[in-house]
C-alpha cells in the first residue's frame, strides 16, 4: 500500500487568538497535525482548511475572535478555503450562539476538546504524543503549562467558565515536557496555567509549586525559569526560598492584584484587603533582593468610586511595579459581577486607564535610568537593524520591555550576552554588549 501524497492532502492552518495558554494549546494540536502527517502550512492564505483558536476573556478579544471567524468564512464563500474550524475559549462559552449566527462554519469545538478537534482534520488523534508540540514562539523560549482552569471566585471573570475548575498536570508531565522542550534547544521556560500558585491543592491537598519549581531548576539545558500568574491569595510563600537559592528561576513575578480598595476588593471577591496586598509585596520583595514585580489591573469595576481609584493611583506609587498592564472592566455575562451592570463610561474608564499608565510610565523611567551604567544579562531574540533584541530576567516576551544591543561581533538569537546599559527610555534600555557567556 503506498503512502498518499502529502501534496495532495489538504493544507490546515490554525490562526490563535488571546493569551498564551492558547499559544500552547495551538501547539498540542499542531504537534498532532504534523505526527499524523498532516499538511501544515503557517499563511491562511495557503490554506484549504483554517483552525480559528479563540479567545473569549474580556469584549475586545471576543470580538477580535469573532471577526477572525467572519474573516475565514468569507475566504470560505470566495472558495479560497475549503472548511473552518472554531475551537478554544470563545467556542467553549457561545458555541450554540456561534452556530446559529455563523452558520457557514463546519464545526464548533470548546477549550477541552482537542481530539475531537484533531478527527475532525482527518488525523487520528495520540494520546501518548500530549508532550509533543510544534513552538510557534522563538525556539529558544517556551511556555509550559502547569495546570488548567481556575477554583477562584472573582467576580468578575468568565475563565472557569470557559476552562473550568483547576486541574493540575502531573508532576512527571511537567518535567518530562521540560526535559524534552530543552532538549530541542529551548533555553527558557515560562511557566503558565490560569493560577500557577494553586498548583498541587488538588493533587494532594498541599500546594506543591515550590517542589516543582525545584525538580524544574534542575533540568539540563534551561537557564531561566519564569512564573506567570501567580494569584496573591494564599500566596505560598516557599516558593520564595526556591526564588533564592536556585539562579535558574528568574527574579520575576507576575501577581495580577487587580485593585487596591477595600471596597473594589472585596466585591471583586478577591479575598484580600489593601493592607494584606501591600504586607505581602513588602514581604516578596524583602526575601527577594531585586526581585521584578509585574501586575495587571482593572480599573471601571462596577461601584468604582474616585475615591477608590486614588486609592488605586496611592497604591501603584507606593508599590512601584518594574511591569504594569490595566484592563478596562468588561461586565462578562454568567460572572457574579454581571448583575452589578456596567455603570461607568468607557471615557471614565479609559481616563482611568490613562492615568494609571501615566504613573506608571514615570515610575519606569526612573526605573531604567538607574540602571544606566550597570550591566545586565540579556537573552537575545532577534535581530533588527543594527541592534540585537533581547529580554532581561525582569522581563517576559511579548508583555514586557526590550533591551536594544549593539555589538561588534555577531549575537546568536537564543544566547546569552553581558551588555552594558548606555541610556533608556520609557519602556526600554539600550546597551553595549561586553561580552558573551556561552
């Protein structure tokens, strides 16, 4: 029997929206694709069957993922595309709605249905491939997710919904993921899931993200290890001690706090006050010498008076995040905050928004100016122009800010170079490399 012909095969191409848990669902599934010998190609245009991965978290990226979809049926009507796929978190919340209103796309799938999603392309789906992915990001940095899902109660977010309550990946998992991933050249991992600091609560009863940021620091081959979304409440404070000991986990931290009034907090549901959030930043940063705090923040909310927001504005100048993100509310329907309306205006909002990152903007000026004259430790990305781009510890891709690098000689993307920091910006540093370390 011979083997059909690639060529002949249809070309699937998977478009991904939103964060990036996402990115590395959008990888499972290619990594399935590509085991099943399946025609990947990476342009829709070269495509005869588009996979739309959504993303259905706040009203600007639902409707970015509604308008990928209404983009890819009308290359579909045109005849350009053969079939589109919908799959992910927007799918998983409205596939019925979805359905009726866009009734030329084939088939709607949720966040949790992957091999329905890989039979659907005509590939049989592999349980024992779930480690294996095809990295859409640079491959020298990876994300590794821990965990799916979400136990807490915030008001205000659609993400259980969509991706349910918290399930952790098992250790060996993990770190056979880990091990794989840096044996494929990846240099840095970012460790992912929609409440990293849960991780282990429903393994054992006992949160267990500091045994694995361990049994991770020891892998061959990854030199940075970066924690994303780590939920303040019920912090664990082990994890700190990991932070110290072991120089593979970088100082960094992402801690989306959200809001710092008491009145905010606590219909947000958040199980913190403002002098729990500013004891327990006080106490990461005095344990972690350096340590680089990155947070989000939503300001709108419903009932967000302005006097609550000046205590927002008081506490993002005390606290001096290295990074700051602030979402405008987006009252998301099936949240416990749904009912509360959406009373503030999207001029108010983004007001609000404006002067938080105003703020924040002066507090990373002097932030980068004081780092001018020292040297930093750069991991490059890319090259563009006559810089090599690259990222310190305090910074994650995509999200934070860039170091510009000049050098005499040529930077690899995906090494490590010493540069010294000749001037900054805003949101930005540029610097002479002095020397390389591998």
């Amino acid at each position: 029997m011979t083997t059909p012909n690639r060529n002949h095969r249809p070309k699937i191409s998977v478009v991904t929206l939103g964060c990036s848990k996402n990115t590395v669902d959008s990888e499972v599934l290619l990594g399935q694709l590509i085991q099943g010998k399946a025609h990947v190609v990476d342009n829709v245009d070269d495509a005869d069957i588009a996979v739309i991965n959504t993303c259905g978290f706040i009203e600007a990226a639902k409707q970015e993922s509604i308008d990928a979809i209404l983009e890819a049926v009308e290359r579909k009507n045109q005849g350009s595309l053969k079939k589109v796929v919908v799959m992910g978190c927007l799918s998983e919340r409205f596939a019925k709605d979805l359905a009726a209103e866009i009734t030329s796309v084939d088939a709607f799938f949720g966040s949790h249905h992957l091999a329905q999603v890989v039979r659907e392309l005509g590939v049989d789906y592999r349980e024992e491939l779930l480690g294996e992915r095809q990295l859409t990001t640079p491959s020298h940095y990876a994300y590794l997710k821990i965990s799916e899902g979400c136990d807490n109660p915030c008001s205000f977010c659609a993400i259980p919904l969509m991706r349910g309550l918290h399930v952790s990946k098992p250790f060996r998992s993990i770190l056979s993921e880990a091990r794989h991933l840096a044996s494929r050249g990846v240099k840095e991992l970012i460790l992912i899931g929609q409440d990293t600091t849960y991780y282990g609560l429903d393994l054992n009863g006992e949160r267990q993200l500091d045994r694995l940021l361990r049994e991770l620091s020891a892998v061959d081959g990854i030199e940075w290890i970066r924690l994303m979304y780590a939920y303040p409440t019920k912090f664990p404070k082990s994890i700190l001690d990991v932070y110290r000991d072991k120089p593979t986990i970088c100082r960094y931290l992402d801690i989306p706090v959200q809001h710092a009034s008491d009145n905010v907090l606590k219909s947000m549901r958040r199980g913190m006050t403002n002098r729990t959030l500013r004891e327990l930043l006080s106490e990461i940063k005095a344990s972690v010498p350096g340590i680089g705090l990155r947070t989000t923040l939503i300001v709108g909310y419903p009932g967000e008076s302005e006097e609550d927001f000046e205590r927002l504005c008081e506490f993002v100048e005390e606290m001096k995040f290295h990074r700051l993100g602030v979402f405008t509310y987006s009252q998301e329907e099936g949240t416990s905050a749904y009912d509360l309306g959406d009373p503030i205006s999207t001029d108010v909002k983004e007001e609000r928004r404006g002067r938080i990152m105003e703020l924040q903007q002066h507090i990373s000026e002097e932030r980068n100016e004081s780092l001018v004259g020292t040297e930093v430790r750069v991991l490059i990305d890319r090259p563009e122009g006559d810089f090599f781009v690259g990222r310190t510890e305090w910074d994650a891709p995509e999200i934070d800010q860039e170091v510009y690098v000049r050098s005499r000689v040529e930077l690899s993307v995906g090494s490590f170079v010493n540069a010294k920091v000749t001037h900054s910006t805003e949101y930005d540093l540029y610097a002479e490399s002095v020397k390389r370390n591998q």
